[in-house]
C-alpha cells in the first residue's frame, strides 16, 4: 500500500512546483491586467499589442476606448488589446 503512494510523491511535487512557479504567477498578471483595464480613464496614456501609442479620449461602457493617436486622429480598440498603461514620471 505504501508503496503505491510513493510511487505519485514524485508526480505530486511536479505538480506543486508547477503550481508556484507557472500557474498562480499567470493568474497574477492576469488579474493585474484585468484592474489595469478596468481602471482605464480619460487622459491615460496607452500601448495597445498592436503596438500604437496613444491618449486615452473616451471610454465606452460595452469594453471599448477611443483612443487619440496624434492630433485629431482617433481609433476605437477593445479595452482588452490594451497591453499597459504608460506612467508619467515625475521631474526632479
């Protein structure tokens, strides 16, 4: 009977070690990436992963954000294509 168990130890810290190490890190960024795009407000500046840069100028309630790419240019994008939100650094 013992021997039986012993023989899933090895199989049950592969699966611990994957746990820590691969699957709650993912469901981190995941959830960051989640409260980083509801957070989203007028004015915040943004990477989509398409690669624009661009000034948050609208957000729509149904997952959508118009977002101003140069001076008079604006595109709507799907709230979750945004990839971060670019932090204003302070001057000293």
């Amino acid at each position: 009977m013992s021997s039986n168990f012993a023989q899933f130890i090895p199989l049950i810290l592969i699966f611990v070690i994957f746990y820590f190490f691969l699957i709650r890190p993912q469901q981190k960024r995941v959830r960051e990436h989640k409260d980083m795009v509801k957070n989203l407000k007028r004015g915040d500046e943004v990477i989509t992963s398409g690669g624009i840069i661009g000034k948050v100028d609208r957000v729509y309630e149904d997952d959508k954000l118009e977002i101003e790419i140069s001076d008079g240019v604006k595109v709507n994008v799907i709230k979750n294509t945004v990839q971060s939100h670019l932090k204003k650094e302070i001057k000293k």
